[in-house]
C-alpha cells in the first residue's frame, strides 16, 4: 500500500516507516482492492458507498499492489534488540563459569590397572567463582598410565582450557625379605606342623605381610624331643618380582638332659632356723648339657637339719638321679666362741686403717672416762668414751634393761665389732677423731 502523503510503499503497516503519517484507505480505491469470490461468477458485489450491487466484470485481470522489502534499517534494529535480549537472559540464567580443577583416585591401586578416562576411580572436581564445587564430566587424560609395582603413575588431566596432574602409588610392592617364627611350646614330644608357623614377607614399600599360606616349608612336621634342634626351611616366590626368598626357622627343644645340680641359701642363719624342703631360701639349680641352667622344682631334702650355735648343718638334696650337698653356717655364736674371736688390734692400727679392720672382731680394756649418753629404749644404744692405754675409744653398748649401770671411772672390758674412725668436737671447739666399736659382750 502507498503512503498517501510520500507516496512510499508503506506494506501493510499503519505508519509510513519513511515519512510516519498514517495510512488511510479510500472507499473507491478499498473497492477495487477487495478480491472478488471466485466461486460464482455471476454474483453481485455490494457497492462499499453507495451499498448497491454491482457485478464485476472478470475480463480483465485484478491487479495487487507488490509487497517491497523491510527497510535495512529496520532490521538492524530488531536484530540488535533480539541480540541486547539474549544477553541480559544470559547473564540472569547462566551459571558462573569453573576457574580452577581437582582430581583425586579412590580406585583400585593394583599393578597394571590402568589410569584412563575410562577408569570410574577418577574424581574431578570443579571450583566456581562463587567459590561452589561440583563434579565434573567430559574430562580428558592427556597421557594415559598403566599402574607398576612400587610406582608412582603422574597423568594430566584437562578439563577445557584447564589442567591439573593427578597422582597415584601403586599398592603393590615386591617383597624384598622374609622371617619365619613360631610361638607355640617346645617340650619333648611337641609336634610343630607348618600351619602354627607365620610367615612374614616385608615389602619394598615398608609393609609387612602375612605370607605363611603362601610359602613352602621343608619339612613340613617335627617332632621336638630332649635335647633336640631342628631346622625347617621356608621358601616363598614372591608374585610381583618371581623372586624367590628363603629363611630358616631354628627350633630347640626346651626339654634338656641335666647334666648335674646345685643348691644355694640367702635365708636366715640364726640357731633354730630348720633346713628343709619347706624353706623357701633354698634354690636348686640344673646345668644342663648345652650349657644352660634352670632353676628347679619337686626337689627334696634327705637329711633335714637344724642350726645352732658354734655349728654348720649339711643337707643333701635329690632331684629326680641327681643329688647334691647344701652347707649352712649358723650365725649365732656362743659367748665363748664370740670372745674367743675378738683380738686386741692397737690404736695405731685402727687409727691408720681403719677400712682395712672394718667389722672385724676386736677386745679394749679401758676405764670409763666419760658416759655420753644412756639408751632410753631397746632400740638405742648406750655410749661410751673407754681410755686404754692414754687413748680414746668410742663404745656403743646394748644394754638397756640389763638392770646395771655402767659409770664413769668403772674398770671395762668389752668385745666386739670395729665400726669406723668417730670424729666428734672437744669442749674447746676442737675436732677429734677416735675409733669407734660396737660392743656385744662386756665384763
């Protein structure tokens, strides 16, 4: 159609797109626009103005005005409209885009399975801006790897323009020793099979496993007896290297022939004490025939025997074939034997060495030159200072209770043992050093 006013083909807009006015239909010219009915020739068409019936004459052809083209400009414009649209849909529905990829392997690590795309053990992760991850697919391996024994197999893994390397340790190793070892008993007539026998195989990796199913043992069955010792020979091929490994299990039976016996004593020596098979300060020893010893059990005494003073006491005891002798010295002494073993050693002596007659059995006659202390119980002593011969000597004497008092200027002998050089201060500040005894008799 034409604009009215430019005359421009305006189509079948309302508005002239060159010039805008708008576009109005004259009557006569809408009348010779209307297409006439093809179905009945001879039917009237109704005047638009005047609303009378006209036939139409179909000689002649009916003419329609050519629909042009929209105007390039036009186009742009919409184009660029459908374009600034589907931008800003875009940036409101599209998710934010991965920045940055992870891998991890929680498959299977055993030699030759390979690390490809195809392996289902392969995690990839995916960070978004917004910091959110999520599981990726359509990842790719770059350079497949096939797992090997004490390996490390390093991929490439590519996700779009991004990579990241994934790592993974074979978990199989190849054994590079093994130890055998046995824990049950080893008592005569003990039978040790190969399956109470552990195999332990330790890997190149550090592991240690359990391989005793796996291993061949020569021989398989022993029989322990006394005095016997055994070897089995294990031998196991380990899978990964197809080498094979070999240890021997040494086994001694704990049952040994005794060779003889001994008995030693650390119990009491006083008189009255009994040496029997109930004194538990006995102990019974069997060397053995490889050189060891043990202590024994079930032992007797034939002759039992009881300490007392001024004796010793030998009692045999039997074991099973063997027998052996126990001496006991008893530690108490008559009053006799007692004094009879103390000597006079000189101040000088005592003096000098006195390590050299410490605890030794020594006699001082003297007279009391000065009584330091009395003993107010019987766990105290009373104590002395004795001048024999121009010197001092420093008493220790037991005897509270005895009901007699020994005073200053008594005439004194006593017997006993020597303790110590005594070092004590003088009434004028002075040190003064003495020796020192314990008396168990005096008179």
């Amino acid at each position: 159609m034409l604009c009215p006013k430019c005359g421009a083909d305006a189509g079948d807009f309302k508005f002239c797109p060159e010039c805008g006015a708008p576009m109005t239909i004259e009557k006569d010219k809408l009348s010779e626009a209307e297409p006439v009915s093809e179905t009945n020739t001879e039917s009237n068409v109704t005047s638009v103005e005047t609303g009378t019936s006209i036939t139409p004459n179909y000689s002649e052809p009916v003419s329609y005005p050519e629909k042009k083209p929209l105007p390039k400009k036009i186009i742009a414009i919409v184009a660029a409209l459908a374009v600034l649209i589907v931008a800003v849909l875009l940036v409101i529905f599209s998710k934010p885009n991965v920045v940055k990829i992870s891998a991890e392997y929680k498959g299977d690590t055993s030699e030759l399975i390979k690390i490809d795309e195809k392996n289902k053990g392969i995690i990839v992760t995916g960070e978004k801006k917004n910091g959110k991850k999520t599981e990726l697919s359509g990842w790719k391996i770059e350079n497949p790897k096939e797992l090997k024994a004490d390996e490390t197999a390093s991929v490439v893994i590519s996700y779009k323009d991004l990579k990241t390397k994934l790592n993974v340790k074979c978990s199989t190793s190849k054994a590079l020793k093994i130890s055998a070892s046995y824990d049950g008993g080893l008592e005569n007539k003990t039978v040790v099979s190969k399956d109470q026998i552990k195999v332990i195989a330790t890997l190149k990796n550090g592991e240690e496993v359990d391989v005793s199913k796996d291993c061949l043992f020569d021989p398989e069955t022993v029989t322990l007896e006394t005095d016997g010792e055994y070897v089995i020979n294990v031998t196991y091929t380990d899978p990964v290297s197809q080498d094979e490994l070999e240890n021997k299990l040494k086994l001694t039976c704990s049952t040994l022939s005794i060779k003889s016996i001994s008995a030693t004593y650390s119990g009491k020596t006083s008189a009255g004490t009994l040496i029997d098979e109930n004194n538990k300060d006995i102990i019974v020893t069997a060397e053995l025939k490889n050189g060891t010893k043990k202590t024994l059990d079930g032992w007797k005494i034939t002759n039992p025997a009881e300490l007392k003073e001024d004796s010793e006491v030998t009692v045999e005891i039997t074991y099973d074939k063997y027998k052996c002798k126990l001496k006991v010295i008893c530690s108490d002494m008559s009053e006799s034997k007692y004094k009879s073993l103390c000597k006079s050693i000189s101040y000088d002596a005592l003096s000098r060495n006195p390590g050299k007659y410490e605890g030794e059995y020594i006699k001082v006659t003297g007279t009391v030159f000065q009584v330091v202390s009395e003993a107010d119980n019987v766990l105290e002593y009373s104590v002395y200072f004795i001048r024999s011969n121009g010197n001092l000597y420093m008493v220790r004497i037991d005897n509270y209770g005895t009901g007699t008092r020994i005073l200053e200027d008594d005439t004194i002998t006593v017997w006993g043992t020597f303790d110590k050089i005594y070092t004590y201060e003088t009434v004028r500040g002075n040190a003064n050093s003495v020796p020192q005894m314990t008396a168990e008799y005096w008179s």
